[in-house]
C-alpha cells in the first residue's frame, strides 16, 4: 500500500471515529435534557439521523474521491490509447486489400495472411478494450443474436478451425448480453475444443436449442480430479500445453456475471462438452425502431 493510501485509509478512519463520538454526545446531551426513556431515544434518534446521514455523505467522498478521479482518467487514457492503436490496425487492413487486387496468386496467399494476423490482432485489440473497460466500468448488456454471433466467431477461429470437422446445429436466439464478454466466452471455449481434441480427427458440435448452448469435442476428455479445479485460474492439467490457465476462468467469470448455468460433461477418450444454460438472459426478438 502507498503512503497516499495510508494517509487516506487514516483521515477517513479518523472522521469516521469524530463523527461517532459527536454524533453519540449529541444524543446524550438532549437525553440528558428530555429524559431516558425508550421513546425520546426513539426521536433523538430520528433526528441525528439526517447530521449522520450528511457526515456520512462527506466520509465517503473523501475516502472514494481520489478512486473516481483514477478512473475517470484511466477511461481517458483508455479510449485515446485504443484510438490510436485501432487507427495502424485499420490503415494496414486497408492497404493489404487494396494490394490483393493486382497480387499474383503467390502474393495473393501472402496478402491473404497479412490480413488474417491483422484479424488476429484486431480481435487482440477488441479483447484488450474489453478486459479493461471491464475493470472500471459494468458490463454494457444489449440485445445479441447468439446464432449470428456463434458463426462470427466461426469465422474469426477458421485458421485454428482447418482441419477440423464442425458440425452445428443453430437455432436464431436474442439474449441480453454484453456482446464482447460472448464472444470472449465462445472464443475460449471453441478453443479448448480445438486444443484437446486429436490433429488426426478433431471433431466440434456446436448446438443451441430452447436456450440450451453445447460445445462439444470428441478429444480425450477430462478426468474427475481435473474437472473439479478447471475454472481455477492458472490451472493447467498438462504444463507442456499451450495457454496460461486462464481462459476457463474467464468463462467462468462471464457466465457468472450474466447468471448463465454452466456444467462440464466429459469421459476420459469420449470428449467433453460445456453446456450454458441461458434460459435466465433469453428475451424475446427486437423490434426494429422505425
């Protein structure tokens, strides 16, 4: 803890303790002028309650005072430090499409690849904004098609995807949700899948049925003892694997946040599938404002 941070925790503390003692001498004072009893308690009582309520007012804008102002410059160092990011992203996109249109076809794949890692690096860039925005602000909900969403993310994944046989079977649902964290959720599960599933014949389902999402694989499943500490954060059953051990936690996280059930089945050498109840964040199609 800094020394500012002393200093705050011992001047608020300090205030708060005056104000106790004031607040207590001035009940006893008029109770010493009106007389003890359990109905002038009561009304002194009634009528300290509006100095507590100012004094308490003034404590916890001291306290919290400097913690607003950290994050209202944290969400201005944030949006002008993303701004700035997004503007070379957006520029090499640009021009590497641009440079497809007369690329032979060796350039062609070149340019291809170019713009799939500035994708990747978008898609960095958007879960960089999320995860810090999420820091120092609540989730933003709004309608989200999670079909539509699903194929999106689909499509971001479809290099980790190749080779991979995905079978899906989607139903058009609307959710109230906060879009980023979902596809953050889709992303990671659709990546374990990938990760555990064998190079030979990796095999995804993906299912969404009357508020019922699946993501299955057909890899090497999870043992007892691991599918009980999975959603720890930096877990990892095998060390040697790629990853940091955070990725399910993040999951969890998230569906915790929109109250979304999450349960595991798995079986060692038959696969594991996550399944996100949703039934609590379904909601009916928008109508479109005319």
């Amino acid at each position: 803890m800094k020394k500012s941070d002393y200093e705050l925790t011992l001047t608020t503390t300090l205030l708060y303790l005056a104000t106790f003692v004031l607040l207590n001498l001035f009940m006893l004072s008029i109770l010493t002028v009106v007389g003890f009893s359990f109905e002038n308690l009561v009304k002194v009582m009634g009528v300290a309650a509006l100095p507590a309520a100012f004094f308490g007012y003034l404590i916890a804008r001291h306290g919290l005072l400097e913690h607003f102002n950290t994050n209202s410059l944290l969400k201005r160092l944030l949006r002008n430090t993303l701004h700035e990011i997004r503007i070379p992203i957006a520029t090499i996109r640009a021009n590497a499409q641009m440079l497809q249109r007369g690329a032979d076809s060796r350039g062609l794949k070149r340019l291809e690849r170019i713009d799939q890692a500035t994708r990747n690096l978008e898609g960095l860039y958007e879960e960089l904004e999320y995860f810090i925005s999420r820091e120092i602000q609540r989730i933003q909900k709004s309608p989200v098609e999670l079909s539509a969403l699903i194929e999106d993310r689909l499509g971001f994944l479809c290099e980790r995807l190749e080779g991979c046989r995905v079978q899906s079977d989607l139903e058009p649902t609307w959710i109230e949700a906060d879009e980023m964290a979902m596809a953050r959720v889709l992303d990671n599960l659709i990546d374990n899948a990938i990760k555990y599933s064998p190079a030979d014949r990796c095999e995804i389902t993906l299912t969404l049925q009357e508020g019922q999402l699946g993501i299955a694989d057909r890899g090497e499943g999870i043992s007892a003892e691991t599918l009980s500490r999975i959603f720890e954060r930096y877990y990892q059953d095998n060390p040697h694997r790629s990853g940091y051990g955070i990725g399910l936690d993040i999951v969890k996280s998230a569906c915790d946040a929109h109250r979304i059930g999450l349960r595991v089945d798995s079986s060692p050498q038959r696969g594991t599938t996550f399944w996100l109840d949703l039934t609590r964040i379904v909601i009916e199609k928008p109508q479109l404002q005319q």
